[in-house]
C-alpha cells in the first residue's frame, strides 16, 4: 500500500493534535516566576538572618539545587514540568532535575555503569557547549583587547 504526500500529511495532522501555546506560555510564565520568587524571598531570609549579599545568592543557588534535586527524587518535579514546561526547566532547579533524573533512572545498572556514567547523558553537552563556547568567547575577548 503507498500512501500520498497529501494522504500522509493529513493522517500526521490527525495523530498529532496542535498543542495550547499560549496556556503553555501562561504556565511556563508563572512557574518560572514562582520559581525566581521563591529564589529572592530565600535571599531576603538568608540576609535577614545576617548573611551577606554575596553569601546569600550563593545560599540561595544552593537551596535552590537541592530543592530540584529532591522534588526529583520524591517524583514531585516531573509532574510539574508536566504542566509548567520550560517553566520548571530553565532555571537552576531544571539543571538539578536534568542530572538527578538519570541518576535515579540508571541507578539500578551500577554505580559505576549506571550512575556514574549516565548521570550527565542530559546535562553533559549542554555543559560541554556551555564551557566551550565560553572558552572560546575568552580568547577571543582576550586577543581584541591586545588591539585596543
């Protein structure tokens, strides 16, 4: 049986149903936001208590990690980024969830194998490229201010 380019497309049509993009955007908005919220209300308390301003970002990037990475792992992270989308991955706690997610899956292969190996299958290129690129970005900022 062959099927058509026009036959096929609208069989793809059928099976995939368009997406609610701007209840996406909505969701990813307020998520993030409750997420950037959260990350200065922490500030605020952490400075209140008498850290510095300093300390306390750090504090805050900290908290905010773990906090990913145990939403994670309690199963409570996946559920949001069902609904909150590139809300809940964006910022530092979906960094935390893209290397807790493999882990916790791969654990059962080893914590050689499985773990070690499969902890950064989601988050190493983007730290490769990330790395990279700043690099690179480096020694060229470098070599034009030799001209300058």
């Amino acid at each position: 049986m062959k099927i058509s380019k026009n036959q096929y497309s609208k069989m793809t049509e059928k099976a995939s149903p368009n997406s609610p993009i701007l209840k996406n955007c909505i969701m990813a908005f307020l998520v993030g936001g409750a997420f950037c919220t959260l990350g200065q209300m922490l500030i605020n308390l952490y400075m209140y208590f008498g850290m510095e301003q300093k300390d306390s970002r750090t504090l805050t990037s900290i908290t905010l990690v773990f906090l990913g990475a145990l939403l994670t792992t309690i199963g409570v992270y996946d559920n949001l980024a069902k609904h909150a989308g590139a809300g809940s991955l964006v910022p530092i706690t979906g960094f935390a969830n893209s290397i807790v997610s493999p882990a916790i899956e791969f654990k059962s292969e080893g914590y050689v194998l499985g773990l070690g190996a499969k902890m950064f299958i989601i988050a190493g290129p983007v730290l490769v490229y990330g790395i990279t690129t700043s690099v690179i970005y480096g020694i060229i900022y470098y070599i034009y201010t030799l001209f300058i």
